[in-house]
C-alpha cells in the first residue's frame, strides 16, 4: 500500500523515522521525550517488524493535506508519531479472527 491514512483507525505500518515529543502529566511538570539510539546511532523505536498502529483524527473540520490532520499511536512509544514517519500498509479489519477456543461475546453476558 505505503499511501498515507485517510481516515482513523488500526493500519499495518513500519516505523521509519521516529519522532520526538512532550508528555504532559508529569508530577515534575512536561518532560521531553526523544527517540532512543545505541552508540552506533542506530533508533531503537525504528520498526523491524510490520505491527497495528492506532491512526487519530486531531481535528475533523481541518485541512486532511495538513500533515498533523491525523496523529498515530504506537504500542510502547510515550509520544505521538505522525503519518509521514511510517511505511503503510492496509487498514486493519475492525473483527478479530474467530477463535474456536474463545465463546462468542453473546455468550460472555458483556
């Protein structure tokens, strides 16, 4: 695929150039987060791996060609990365896999 996300939601993805953020929430106040690297340089957050990446919507009345309209969330990484940091792959079906081992939900009185 490697076209950008149009809308939200759970993508195939390759992390490639990791970004760096804030987080907020800190007794201490904002701390600054940067992409991890050895001695080498090299960036651990990097993907080795394809892996589910959550795709967000910042503002849905915004501009779509603006690059921070959609964010993405990635297991394991503290800080928003964006869209253009990735490799893409497709969209994520919304259903999990059936499991013949697992009860249905109706069974689960959730």
């Amino acid at each position: 695929m490697s076209t950008l996300p149009t809308e939200p939601g759970f993508y195939w993805a390759k992390l490639k150039t990791p970004s760096g953020g804030t987080v907020y929430g800190a007794a201490s106040g904002p701390v600054q987060i940067e992409p991890e690297t050895d001695e080498t340089g090299t960036v651990f957050w990097a993907s080795t791996e394809w892996e589910i990446v959550r795709v967000n919507e910042n503002d849905p009345y915004g501009d779509p060609a603006d690059p921070e309209h959609f964010s993405v969330d990635v297991f394991g990484i503290p800080v928003t990365q964006w869209p253009l940091d990735f490799f893409w792959g497709p969209k994520v079906d919304a259903r999990p896999p059936a499991n013949p081992n697992t009860p249905a939900m109706e069974t689960l009185n959730v």
